[in-house]
C-alpha cells in the first residue's frame, strides 16, 4: 500500500519537481505517487518563481541547468522567501562546483543524474520528514542561553550563581580544560552588580612570564625596552567590572606575591611607577590544577590560595553529566548553523547515542567543536551515525547496557535499553537462539540468585547483580588477552574508553 507522510496532525503540502526533461517529471510523480507523496511538476524556474509567490512546497527537486534559469538561483531565491524549504538539486553535471554551489546555497542533498530511483525518493521522503518537523518548531527568534545542564552538579553550579549575584566576592572555579569555566565567570559577572563595568579575561598559562607582568599590572614609557608608551594592564581595563584569571595555577610564583598585595590591600603599580593606582576589580579566578597539591609542592602560595579561595565552584567534567550531552549538541548544532548562516543539521536518536557514549576528554569544547564538524561536513541534514567522526564512532554504543554508571543514572532506564541502528540488526528470534547456544545454565543460576536475594529484600539488586555480571565479562576477557585491555575490548565488541571506564567503576585495577 502506499505511504502516506504526515507528522502530528500535519498534512503534508506537494512535492515540486522542475525539470525540463519531461522523462525524469515522469518517473519521479509515478514513483512519488506511489509512495502516497502528492507532486507538481514544472518545467522552468520562472513558472517556479510564480508558483511561489501563492504556496510553497514541501520539498522542493530541482534540475541545476535549465532553459530559462539555473537551479542554483531558484534555491537562493527559494530559501530566501521560505529559509526552512529543503531543496534538493538534481544535475547530471556532477563536478565540484556545482556540488559546492549547492551546498553554499543551503541545499539539503545534491543528487546526481542518473540516480537510482529508490534512493532518490527515499531521499525526497527524508527532506519531507525533516520539513514537517521543522515546522512543529517554534521559529521565534530566542536568544541563546548562556548555559545549559540539567545534571545535578550543574544545577549546583546555577544555584550558586544565583546566591552569589548580589555579591562581590572572590570566587574560585576549578574543572577540567574545556569545561566552561569562562561561561562560568562571565555569568557570574553578568548575574552581578558590577555587570554594567568590563568584563576582562586574561589566559595567566598562555602569556610568557616576562610580558605577564605588564600584561596584568600596566607599564610606564620607558619601563623597558620597547616600552614605548604607557600602557594600561587588565587590572585598569576591568576597573569597576570583573577581572578572570584563567589558569591561575600556571602562575609565576614572583607574580603570585604581586598578586596578593593587590587583593590584600587593593591597589598596585604599574611596571616602572612610582605611583599606586587604586583597583575596583573583582577577581575571579579559573584553575584546572589541583591547587592544595600546588601548595604542597611548593609552586603556589598558601596565603594567595586562601585568598582566592573565599567561594569554591567545581564544574563537572561532561562525562559526569551524560544527561546534558542531548541538549548540548542540539543547541550547539543550532548555534553552529546560525553562525555560518546555514540551516540547523539535526541528529538521529543513533548518532546521539553514540555521542552520549563518548568520554570527550575535551569536555563541552570538544563536543561544541564536533556540532561545529557537522554543521559543516555532514552530508544529510539528519545526522546519522556513519557521519559522525572516527574517534566518535570508534566508541561503543549504548546498547544493552545494564550500567550503575552515575553520569546515566538519572536518564531514565529507556536510555539503557535502546537496541537501534548502531547495532546489528538481531531479530527476537536470533537473539533467543543465540541465548539457547551459550546454554541455559547460567540463566537458571542467575534467575535462583535474583530470586533469592529479591525473597530477602536485598537493597539495589540491579545494580549489585549489573556489577557482577559486568566484572565477570571483563575479568574473563582480560584473563584470555593477558591483560590487554584493547584486545580485550575487541573481543567483548565495546571500545577501548568503554572498558578502561568500568574497570575504574568496577573497581578491577591490579
């Protein structure tokens, strides 16, 4: 029987096609009709032009070279009167300018002549999907948040920007590279009374310790050579407003004791003056180190930690909040197109799954540099997982997992459940006879043990009996690899980050 494409209520509005070669309008209505898909044929773009100024599409197909008019106007033309329209255009010219064209013009797929008809409608059907979603979306303009997470510790994080908003004191924020300690700062000052003075950021790790100095403090003309000019530091730059110091413990130990004098006394010379200048700065200073081992290895003042020290805000690394990769990535994807000017890729349930799976050692910048990657290089408008990068897919899908992981325990047991197209597709059957070939006698031991302790009214039997399960697996594994945990992986068909995890969570280090 023929499908038919609505979403939600929606009917969906006819596909356009225009080409001048009568055969392929001919081929691709019956086969779109076939599919229940409604479809107008034009000839030329003028007519197409026309047609737009009283309805629109739902998808628009277009011929690239054309009596008349090029298809590469009619798509600029297009997504200028409907900028969400999907566009795909058909050329038997298939050479690189016309492919970057297009795709500069905000085609959603170039589709090359001769196409295989199949592909070709299972595409137009994928552009029509994309199309009805979008216009579920409420398309008022909103302005971007200035930070996302629905992870407890960062609703911590909020909680505490929002009890410090009246206040003026130091704050420490500690985390990994790449966690947000900026977007931290930044709304600390923003959500603060000082939010109508300058906000000055200063990286204390990338400035060569000898220009560090002047950079932070100012120098007088003829301080040094070059010191041509006076020139005013960042602690005069962020006078009345916010001064964030990244990366403080990369700080020179001498710069520290400078440091120090400024936030006791509050007030401090330039490099070569004689003259104090009085500061009305706060101070918010970033570290990824661990400061008290700093101090204990003597690198960093105990009196200038104590100082900073005054309010500790710790932002969690993303591996510990998986619940808020979902989010990110879509609001990183959409702020990756409105940047470039593009339309907003979307990801499949799959691709996301597989990003939820990654341990981004980079954290939140690597995942916003990765919606960035395909915002630019994905093919499709729907992101799946064969277009995620090498070290995404390289990682293990969710799966089956039956994990205590706390990064995921709050995102509900749907999440663990999942068996989608990032795995093999297994029927019910297969998997039932391929349970039957292991044998049954590990599953009547399983089921006297679960039986047992859930007589007993053992507390958090998932999670011990998971645990058991999971040990066992990789403890086995690395006993027939000798201790090789990648050979080991393989075997057990998850990655190399999935398995170093759950040995640290399973506590099976030698």
């Amino acid at each position: 029987m023929p499908r038919t494409c609505k979403g939600n209520g929606q009917d969906m509005k006819s596909i356009w096609i225009v080409d001048d070669d009568q055969s392929i309008r001919f081929v691709l209505e019956k086969a779109l009709a076939r599919e229940g898909l409604p479809v107008r044929s034009f000839t030329n773009p003028r007519d197409v032009l026309v047609a737009l100024q009283e309805d629109s599409p739902q998808v628009l197909v277009s011929d690239i070279r054309m009596p008349g008019g090029s298809g590469i106007d009619l798509l600029g033309r297009a997504k200028t009167m409907y900028p969400g329209l999907p566009v795909i255009i058909m050329t038997a010219y298939s050479d690189l300018d016309s492919a970057v064209s297009a795709f500069q013009g905000g085609a959603f797929e170039y589709l090359p002549k001769p196409f295989d008809l199949t592909k070709a409608v299972e595409l137009i059907r994928r552009a029509a999907e994309e199309s009805l979603r979008e216009e579920l979306i409420d398309e008022s303009a909103t302005e971007m948040p200035e930070m996302l997470g629905q992870a407890p510790a960062m609703q911590d994080v909020f909680r505490a920007i929002g009890r410090l908003s009246q206040s003026q004191v130091t704050v420490l924020i500690t985390g990994e590279s790449g966690s947000g300690k900026e977007l931290v700062a930044r709304a600390l000052h923003k959500h603060s009374p000082r939010a109508d003075g300058p906000f000055v950021a200063i990286n204390t790790a990338a400035i060569p310790k000898d220009l560090l100095e002047s950079e932070l403090f100012g120098h007088e003309r003829g301080a040094f050579t070059g010191a041509q000019a006076m020139r005013r530091g960042r602690f005069e730059q962020a006078d009345n407003g916010t001064l964030f110091l990244d990366e403080i413990g990369d700080m020179p130990f001498d710069l520290q004791t400078r440091l120090l004098r400024v936030l006791s006394d509050g007030q401090y010379y330039r490099v070569g003056g004689h003259q104090p200048i009085k500061t009305h700065v706060r101070v918010i200073a970033a570290t990824h180190q661990n400061l008290e081992e700093r101090v204990r290895d003597g690198v960093f003042r105990e009196d200038l930690f104590h100082r900073l020290n005054v309010i500790r805000l710790r932002l969690p690394p993303l591996r510990e909040r998986r619940e808020d990769i979902a989010g990110l990535t879509r609001h990183f994807l959409a702020r990756s197109a409105k940047e470039l000017g593009v339309e907003a890729k979307r990801i499949s349930e799959a691709a996301l799954l597989r990003v939820m799976d990654f341990d981004f050692p980079g954290n939140v910048r690597q995942l916003e540099n990765l919606c960035h990657w395909l915002t630019v290089m994905a093919p499709a408008q729907m992101v799946d997982p064969k277009d995620l990068p090498p070290e995404i897919i390289g990682s293990p899908p969710v799966g089956l997992l039956m994990s205590s992981d706390a990064g995921r325990s709050r995102a509900g047991p749907e999440l663990h459940l999942v068996r989608d197209a990032m795995m093999p597709a297994v029927s019910a059957a297969e998997s039932l006879n391929a349970v039957h070939a292991m044998g049954e006698g590990w599953l009547l031991d399983l089921e006297r043990q679960a039986r047992s302790l859930l007589e007993r009214g053992e507390p958090d039997i998932w999670d011990r009996l998971a645990r058991d399960f999971e040990g066992q697996l990789i403890r086995t594994a690395l006993s027939m690899t000798k201790g090789r945990r990648i050979e080991a992986a393989h075997k057990l068909g998850i990655g190399r980050n999935t398995i170093t995890r759950k040995i640290q969570d399973l506590g099976l280090e030698d």
